[in-house]
C-alpha cells in the first residue's frame, strides 16, 4: 500500500513550514537523540537564497547565550538575548531554511540528513543555547567528519524507524518541481533576532 500523502497543501499553494514542522515532530517522535525537542518552543522558518548551488542551505539560530544566559557581557557591555514569543510559547530557537537553495541540493537523504543536522546543534538540556563540544570549535567538535558520520548514521536510523516516510515526501522534489505540482510556496518568515544592548536606568537619571 502506498503511503498517504500528509504534505501540508492547499488551494494557494504548498507550505513549506508546515510541512517541516510535521517532518521535524516525527523525528522527535521516532529517534531518541532528539526526544529532548520540544516542537512549539522552536521556530521552523523559510527565508530566500539565490540561484547559486553554493552557500548556506540551513542553519539553527539559538535564542539564549552559553548555558542558557539571557544576559551576556562583552567588553565592558551588557546584551540580552532577543525574546521571541509565538501564540504564547518563548521560542528557544529558530530553524532557517534557504530556499531555493535547500530543496535543490542533493538527493532526498541530503535533505533529511541537513534536517537532522540543524536539529543536532540544539542543547541536549533544550535551554536555547547550542550543543557544545570541548575545544575551539565547538560547534561540530574537533572533527567535522565525525559530526557528520554521527548525522549520517542518526539519518539512516531514522528512515528504518519511523512510522510516516510521508512526511518526508515534499523532499524528494527539487524546488522547481515542488513548485510546478502545486503553485506557490509559502511559509513562515521571520528576520534574524539580534541581541541589544541592556540599558541601565543609572544612565537614563
């Protein structure tokens, strides 16, 4: 039997941020390295890349400072972290995705596997800071390789495990084709929040 179609469509086109956020539930659902994700504190957003097959097809925006702070202090100056509140829930982090540039690249695990690669660099304590690794960089750790042989294996476990392939179906298409099948392409779109400066009422006296 074949699976039924979930992808988040209708009359005006598809929706793209639907459609991943129902992607994104089932991974949380379906691997245990990403149970500690609680979908409504974080943002699935879509923003526009160029034509170029080269550059940034996604990236994780983290809404606190190391370890959760709201506050961080760089030379001599004090910032707070940007709040973000939707329907009610502070959003912890946003996850951006370039398109045209993301449906375009690779194959359908490529796509899945840059999913869960964004989805890795959350904080297993889920506080709105990024998973660390020791050393400088710790982003991916002392090995990019590694990262990405962790997200690889994460990715295959996925596809053996979950419940609704369906879900994933929008990934399968390159931009154009999406686009062709059902119209226009829309989602949620949000500007990056950019930490401030915190204003001392001493000086406003």
């Amino acid at each position: 039997m074949q699976p039924e179609n979930t992808e988040k469509i209708d009359v005006t086109g598809f929706d793209f941020t639907g459609s991943m956020n129902l992607l994104v539930n089932d991974i949380i659902k379906t691997h245990p390295s990403f149970d500690h994700i609680i979908l409504k504190n974080i943002l699935i957003a879509m923003s526009s890349s160029n034509g170029s097959k080269n550059g940034v097809v996604a990236k994780l925006r983290p809404m606190r400072f190391e370890g959760g702070s709201k506050i961080k202090k760089l030379r001599g100056i004090e910032y707070a972290a940007p709040a973000v509140n939707i329907n009610g829930n502070n959003i912890l982090y946003i996850v951006y995705f370039h398109l045209p540039r993301f449906q375009n690249h690779g194959n359908h695990k490529n796509k899945l596997a840059t999913v869960l690669h964004e989805l890795y660099h959350i904080s297993p304590q889920f506080n709105g800071d990024v998973r660390r690794f020791s050393g400088k960089n710790y982003a991916h750790g002392s090995s990019r390789k590694k990262y990405d042989d962790i997200i690889d294996r994460y990715t295959d476990e996925y596809i053996n495990k979950t419940s609704h392939p369906e879900l994933g179906m929008f990934l399968r298409y390159k931009y154009s084709e999406l686009k062709r099948k059902y119209g226009a392409i829309f989602g949620d779109v949000i500007r990056i929040p950019r930490s401030k400066p915190v204003v001392s009422f001493n000086l406003l006296s």
